[in-house]
C-alpha cells in the first residue's frame, strides 16, 4: 500500500480512539465541590475571560486561588482566552463569572473535548507524522508502525481525551523544536522547545538537553567566530520569545514574581499524593516528609537531581550529535522525576501506572482497552520480543559485568523472562486494585504497591539509559524516544 | 525459546485486525444507542417473562415482535445471561430502560456474536447474521451444500428479510446441485437430475422451519406471527427513505406538483398535504404519479431479478455466478421492496465484497456501492458527539478499501473511472451541506426533512448506477470453460 494511505490510516485510528476514549467519564465528573481537572480548565477560561491580565495569578475576590488558581505559565492562560472566546460564541454560561462554578453538561463536554481535539490535530499529530517521517530508519512500513505506536500510546490518549488535560500541545511543541533541531534549524527547534516551555513548566525536564545540545553544537563550531554568532543568534531567539510570552507581566516586578511563585510552589511540600518515584516510595521505609526539614527535602532533592542529571548532560555536550540528545532527553526526564520536588504523577505519562488516579476517574474500561491494545499492537507490529538478542538490547556492557559472576547466563532470555514478569506483576495488582478491597489497617495498599513497583521499573530505565549514553558507540538504527 | 513459532503473516494481520476492531467496540460502548437498543431490550424481557404462547401478541412496549421464531429463541437463550448483568431490563414494563449494566451487556453481545463473523470470514479466505450468512457462503464454494442449505435455512428463520435472496439459493442449488451434471458447454442436463439430493435438501430446509415455527402452527398462531414478520400497515417508504428507486420516484412525484402548481395544471387544494417528507410511518398516497401498492413492488421485485435467476439457471458459473445472483437479489431486492430499511444494503455489499476481490470490474462496483451505501447510513447517527467518529470510520474505510484493491489491481489502470470518481468527491460537498451549513439556515425550522431528501436522492443515484453495471456484468459475462461438476 502507498505511503500516504497507510499514514492516514494511523492518523484516522488514532484520531478515532481518542474520540471514543472522549465519549467516557472525565476527572471529577459530578463530585462538587471540587470536582476536578475538567473543571480547573474550564475555570481557568472563566477568569481569563473576565478579568484583567494583571489579576489572573492574584488572589482577589473575583479570583480565589483555592479554586483551581492558574498554576501554569502564560501561555496556558492565552489559550484558555481562545477557548473562552469561543465558549462566549456557544454559550455564554458556560464561562459567567462564579456563575459557572461546577457547570456540567453534555454539549459542554463536547465543547471542551473537541478544544483538545482541535489542538491535538493541529500540533501533535502533524508533529510526529514529521517526526517518523524523517527520522526513523528502516523501510516505510516501520515508519508507520512506530507512528501508530506514538499515535496509539494510551497514556496521553487517557490524561487528555479521558482525564481531561491538553499535553498534547506542550508535548508537540517540544516534538516540534526537536524536529527543528534534528533537521539543522536550531532556530526554529529553540522557539518551538521555548514556547513549550511557556506552554507547561513541566517542560523544564527537558530544557538541559536542548540547552546542552546546542552549546555543546556551538562549541564545536568555533566559539570565536561561527560558534559564537550561533549561539547568539539562539539566545536571542530564546529571551525574545520569553519576552513577548511574558508581555503583559512584565509591567510590574511584582506580576512575574507571583507567576513564579505559582508555577513552583516550593510551599506544597516534597510529593503529594502517590508518586512513583524515588521521595515516595522511600517515604514507605523512612518517614522523610516528617524526619527531615523543608530546607533539607529541597537540597536533597536538589543535588540527587543534580547528581543523576550531571554525567548525561556532560556527555551530550562533549558529544553533541541527535542520538546522545535523544538519550540525554530521555535521562534528564527520568532523573527529574525521580528525584525533583512537588512531582506530579502525570509527569511520567505511563499509562500502566496511573491506575489509581484513572479508576477514581471512571476510567477503568479505555484504561484496560487502549493498554491491552497498546501493548498488543507494540508486541505485533515492532516484534519487540522477537528483536531482543543481545546485541540489540545493548546489553553488552552488562555481559561484561556479569562475565565475571555469572557466565552461564543467558541474557536476553532473562531480560524475555523478566518483561513477561513485569506484565504479569501489573497486570494482577490492576486486577486486585479494582476488585479486591485492602485489608482496614494499610487502606491505601494497593496505590503504594502500584507506585513502588513502577518506581523500581524506573529506576532500572534510568541506570540503563545512563549506561548506554555514556558507554555505547553510536549505532546505525536509532532507538525509538519515549518521552 | 519464550515465545511459539511466529504465525504466517497473513493470519497474524487477520487476528490483529480482529482484536482491533473488538477493542474499538469496546471503546465506543458509551456511544449513542438508537432506538434498537429499546427494541432488543424489550425482545429479552418478553421472551423472558412470557410464556410462549405470548410471544406474538405481547403489545406493551411499540416494538414489538417481528422477527421470526428463531431470533426469539436467540433473546430468549440471551436472557437468561442477561439475568446476570441487571435483572431489571427484563421487566417489561420498563420501556425505555437503560442502566449502565444493560448498555454494557447488550454490546458485550454484539462484540461476542462479531465473534461468529470472524469465524466466517477467516472460512471463507483460507456482525452475528451476516456471519451465519458468510459462513454458509463459504460452506456452497467448499462445495459442502448440505451445511450451506442448513446455514441458510437457520438464517431464514432468524430473520426473514434473507427471503429477498433465498430465490437466489433455491435456482442455484436446484441447478447445480440437484442436478449433478452439465453439458460440455455448460447447459442443463436433464438426464442428470437427483431426486435424492432434492428430497435431502427439501428434508433439512422444512426441519428447520419446522423446528423455528413448530410451537406456534401448534398454537394454530401461524396467520398472527406472518402479520407481525410482514407488517404491510408501514407504508412504501420509512421514516427516512432508503435510497432505492422509490426515493427517486417520491423525488419525481414531488417535483412534478411543483411543476404543476407552478404552471397552474393542478389545483393545489386537491393535492394531499406535503407530509411524505415527515417522519411518520404511514401510508401515502403520491399526488401526480400513481400511487404504488405492496403487490406493485413485489411484482417489481420479481421482475428485477428474474433475469439473474434465468441466467444462473441457464449457465451458472459456479461459486462466482452464484454470488453475483446472490447480490443481484438483495439489491432488486432492495431497489424495488416495500418499506425497506437501509441497512438492508449491507446484504448486498457483503457478498460483493467477496466478490471485489477477485475482479477489477466488481472491485470499481463495490466501491461505489459500499461507500455511497455507508453515507447513506450516516443520517442513522445523528448526535453531535458521534459526528466525528463516524467521519473518522468512514474515511477509514474507504482509504483502507480503495488502498487494498488497488493495490491487488496494480496494473490495468484505474478502478474507477472520472464519473464514479466525481459522484464519490460530491459527498464531501453534500456531507458538509446538510450537516454544517444547513442548520445554519433558516429553512431548517421549516423544511427539516430537506437534508435527509437530499441524501437520500443523491444516494439512490449511486445505488442504481451499481445495480444496472452488475447486471450488464452478470448478463454479458462469459462462461468458464471449467466443467462444473458438483460431487
């Protein structure tokens, strides 16, 4: 079959998977006072819409901050400003002013649904078409396959057609300036990565990468001379972009400070809730949160970020080529995750191991549907099983290492052995999660048992991504980018 | 090693397709439900609840039985599962009920019974009625006839809407299989004709009908349940008219007291209010051409498709003139019948979609056919929130369709010619027309029907444009040279 018929053939399953994912519940469907996610969008077009820029991330009367305060950078509250615009054309109740607190309805929800869809389209998808396009080896029907793979990928189809977020746009435009990148257009790929950054801080994860990799680009080039106008030329691009995002704040130093203060609320403590990283599932052995002070928690936090991040930014420096950029891309998200303060469980975007947070959301059928699917459709269409001797699992290093202790292991069929364990351990805490109730003296066992078994599963990514970034010689396939 | 041997490539594409299209059912279970959904439910509470002697007079609930007994059975069998999901959809009085347990349960059963209709597709290469009628499809070209007329018998009895093509079984079994032999070239040999096979087949087919109708000739129900399975009280065309030559008809009668009006030839007082184009189901009465009676379109009927069954008789071709008799029937069929619904083309589209791969000419047919016929279908769903999907799977369809045959037909040139190509490109136009712009406007509050006429008359063009290229490729084409000999 031509190309073009089997890339709109992904483009139409994935834009109808995410439709029907739309049609189920979404977080805090019907449960006032709060209600959820859906509703902090929704209000967050409420206040744009009517009050003035310099009052959106204050607390004033008209604004209460408890509510659902705009914890995201400007551009998030421009497009919000889009959205209620077009919510005002529909129907003007849907953003009245306090009126419409909670407001819940069927053409609402498929107002706010379609908005997700809209910007899906537009930036998302067109970003990984290119992305596959250009940047996959292998024959064209490997192209497609791994563009139904990223097209099909159940947690961001979840968190944003089911939960109800739009990291589709954040996560394009960082596709987008790593298009830019990888097709030489530094930039262009530095203005897309910045309004990303603008879009969600979250983003910020990925910022040392991009920021290595061009310096690194750029010393390469001669920083007297070539090298040094390039990099001028980024760092220009970068403020001014930062600039006009930042426009209308930028009139009092008192409007930016507060913007921050939101964006980075060092006062809500080391992790909330139940995240699969290192903070919370220590947090079950040593009580930290307690034991140590906020001062303490923030330096700790800050130097094993630090410690994790350093030697795979060092490297893509030294070696600024798009195959180190990916990995120390995928590192440097890892390592923030793992080991940052105030992380929030979407911030890993694995379907598997949000169980608890899609359950209360009603969400349980997409959730097992599109991860079945998901995994189903990998294992078919990129033999991920079949491929895995040892040579392309890079496990040479690890050979090496276990020459010594070991030598009658066999590796790849440990490594077969232990993706089908993984399965099956995720699988059977799904299934007890949902029907079995916990024992009365550890209510909350089983989102603990989901978290530190993908915080181990993390942990174990992180070292062997570390490993082959800072060991392996380049090879001629390049890896698919998780993140 | 972990993992078994790989599978053949071509069955591995087959289960992965499958599996998709089960996930995406599954997906889309809080999707709209029509009014069927009512209609089913209701099917399991009365048979449940009810003795069978009640079946077919139950007339609680508007929808009432009209299926034959063997469908009965199928809810009947379905409802004691149903017990489980949530006993309160099988009261009957609850009209209209429907938790989240009952809308759960009854796609469950969809995807379940789809599972049948894999079986029979995967058969016949190397939804649950359409697989039975595959699957007995399949049983005739494996040449296993006595399974095929069984299949077929069982079909029949499960929903009568199959008698539209069962003149197309009885000519060719008749033919091919009672008969054992054929000349040289392919004519009749009346010497050979068995009267074993005729007694058998005759034995299976009046079993079955007797095993589905047994209990209610014995309740002396019989004229009862033939008035609920043929309700002539509907009238010619449903609420929604389905694309067929008596849409063009109402089309034309009602241009021509237009006209009439207009050149002052008619007096308008005379004329019956304009509500053929409201939703009602009732009978009608055109106001310039004459009016059509059931008994008119049977007769229509039989005349469209008796020189497909003369043809099959005199030359049949095997499994390929078989089917293409087959598609002739359910299309005159639908072209001609009284009341006809049009999901009744997907009889037509299926056994053509068999066809359409083993030649470029029916490839370019079922083209036309099956995506006007899916468009035709799209006023079926008409929320909002199903707006997208149903773009989404049409697109799907047609690119992945056009992709695949003409990939099988690479070389020979096009498989469509410009015509077809434009008539298929206006349905962008069309679609954005009635679905966008027109509600826009103010004739929707006084013409509300106008979209649905239009989409209807469009589709009908195409529809009878398919029918006529197949009977010209039924009529001319040439005979195998193979001998058909049956076992």
């Amino acid at each position: 079959m031509e190309n073009w018929s089997l890339f709109s053939l992904c483009v139409l399953l994935g834009l109808t998977s995410r439709w029907a994912v739309s049609f189920h519940s979404y977080s805090g469907a019907g449960k006032p006072p709060m209600f959820g996610d859906y509703e902090a969008q929704r209000h967050w077009q409420e206040v744009t819409y009517n009050l003035p820029v310099h009052e959106w991330y204050f607390n004033t009367t008209n604004n209460d901050l408890n509510y659902w305060g705009l914890d995201y950078p400007p551009l998030t509250a421009y497009h919000s400003l889009v959205c209620a615009y077009v919510a005002k054309l529909l129907n003007p109740e849907w953003v009245e002013l306090h009126a419409s607190r909670g407001y819940e309805s069927h053409s609402h929800k498929l107002f706010m649904r379609a908005t997700v869809l809209f910007t899906d389209i537009l930036i998302y998808i067109p970003a990984v078409l290119l992305y596959c396009f250009y940047f996959c080896d292998g024959s064209s029907k490997q192209k497609v396959a791994t563009a139904l793979c990223i097209l099909l990928y159940p947690g961001l189809i979840l968190i944003d057609y089911g939960h109800f977020q739009y990291n589709s746009v954040s996560l394009g435009l960082a596709l987008w300036g790593i298009l830019g990148l990888g097709l030489g257009w530094d930039l262009f790929g530095s203005l897309a990565f910045t309004l990303a950054l603008n879009y969600k801080q979250m983003e910020l994860y990925h910022s040392l990468p991009f920021f290595c990799y061009l310096l690194g680009k750029c010393i390469k080039q001669g920083l007297i001379g070539r090298g040094f106008f390039q990099l001028a030329k980024i760092s220009l691009t970068v403020l001014v972009t930062f600039a006009l995002c930042w426009m209308p704040f930028l009139s009092d130093p008192k409007q930016p400070l507060q913007v921050l203060h939101r964006l980075f609320p060092f006062g809500r403590g080391l992790f909330e809730d139940k995240v699969a990283n290192t903070w919370c599932s220590l947090n079950v052995l040593i009580k930290i949160k307690t034991l140590l002070s906020r001062e303490t928690q923030l330096f700790l936090s800050f130097a094993l970020t630090l410690l994790f991040i350093l030697p795979s930014s060092l490297k893509l420096l030294s070696k600024p080529n798009l195959w180190q950029f990916k990995l120390a891309l995928v590192n440097s998200s890892l390592a923030f995750f793992l080991f940052s303060f105030q992380v929030h469980e979407k911030s890993i975007l694995l379907a598997a191991f949000m169980l608890p947070l899609l359950v209360k959301d009603g969400l349980l059928l997409p959730y097992v549907v599109t991860s079945l699917a998901f995994l189903f459709l990998s294992l078919y269409l990129l033999s991920a099983l079949e491929r895995s001797t040892e040579e392309e699992l890079r496990l040479g290093l690890y050979r090496k290492l276990t020459r010594h202790w070991l030598p009658k292991l066999n590796l790849s069929r440990i490594i077969k052995w232990k993706f089908w364990f993984s399965l099956v351990a995720m699988a059977a805490l799904s299934f007890t999660s949902v029907w079995l109730e916990p024992p009365a003296k550890f209510p909350d066992l089983f989102p603990v048992l989901v978290s530190i078994l993908s915080f181990l599963h993390f942990l174990g990514f992180i070292i062997y991504f570390n490993l082959v970034q800072l060991m392996e010689p380049q090879r001629k396939k390049s890896q698919k980018k998780t993140n | 090693t972990v993992m078994a041997a790989p599978m053949t490539n071509d069955q591995s594409w087959f289960y992965a397709l499958a599996l998709g299209v089960s996930f995406l059912k599954c997906l889309l279970i809080n999707a709209y439900h029509s009014t069927d959904f009512e209609v089913h439910r209701n099917w399991l509470a009365l048979t449940h609840s009810l003795p069978v002697s009640q079946w077919y007079y139950e007339a609680t609930s508007e929808w009432t039985l009209d299926y034959p007994p063997l469908f009965a059975w199928f809810e009947y069998g379905l409802s004691h599962i149903a017990c489980f999901f949530d006993k309160e959809m099988l009261v009957v009085p609850n009209l209209n009920y429907a938790s989240p347990a009952t809308v759960l349960f009854q796609r469950l059963s969809v995807i379940v019974a789809d599972v049948v209709f894999f079986y029979a597709v995967k058969e016949y290469y190397n939804g649950f009625l359409f697989g039975v009628l595959l699957l007995s499809i399949a049983r005739h070209c494996q040449n296993r006839h006595f399974e095929g007329a069984f299949l077929f018998s069982v079909l029949l009895n499960l929903k009568h809407i199959y008698l539209y093509i069962a003149p197309a079984y009885g000519i060719y079994l008749l033919r091919c299989f009672c008969f054992t032999q054929s000349n040289a070239d392919g004519s009749l040999q009346w010497r050979s004709f068995s009267v074993v096979r005729l007694v058998i087949l005759g034995t299976i087919v009046l079993s079955t009908f007797a095993v589905s109708f047994g209990p209610f000739i014995a309740l002396g129900q019989l004229p009862q349940v033939l008035s609920r399975l043929f309700p002539f009280k509907r009238g010619l065309c449903h609420a929604y008219w389905a694309p067929n030559i008596w849409a063009l008809y109402n089309i034309a009668d009602k241009a021509f007291s237009i006209l009439g009006v207009k050149f002052r030839l008619l007096d308008i007082n005379k004329l019956p209010k304009a509500s053929m184009t409201g939703g009602l189901v009732q009978e009608f009465q055109h106001s310039v051409l004459p009016s059509v009676s059931p008994l008119a379109t049977l007769v229509c009927t039989l005349l469209s498709i008796l020189p497909a069954l003369f043809k099959i008789w005199h030359r049949p071709n095997g499994a390929r003139g078989f089917l293409r008799c087959l598609v002739i029937c359910a299309l005159g069929s639908f072209m001609f019948g009284w009341h006809v619904h049009e999901k009744a083309i997907m009889m037509a589209i299926l056994p053509l979609s068999l066809l359409a791969v083993d030649s470029r000419k029916d490839a370019g047919i079922f083209l036309m056919l099956s995506v006007t016929s899916h468009y035709s279908l799209f006023p079926l769903l008409f929320t909002t929130q199903e707006l997208p999907i149903k773009i989404f799977l049409m697109l799907l369809f047609t690119i992945f369709s056009l992709a695949s045959l003409k990939t099988l037909f690479r070389k020979g040139g096009a498989l469509l010619n410009p015509l077809e190509v434009t008539y298929l490109l206006g349905l962008i136009p069309l679609e954005l027309i009635c679905e966008f712009v027109y509600p826009l406007t103010v004739w929707q509050k006084t013409f509300p029907f106008l979209p649905l006429m239009l989409t209807s008359v469009y589709c009908a063009l195409g529809v009878t444009y398919a029918f006529i290229r197949l009977y010209i490729s039924l009529l001319t084409c040439s005979d195998t040279t193979k001998k058909t000999k049956m076992q």
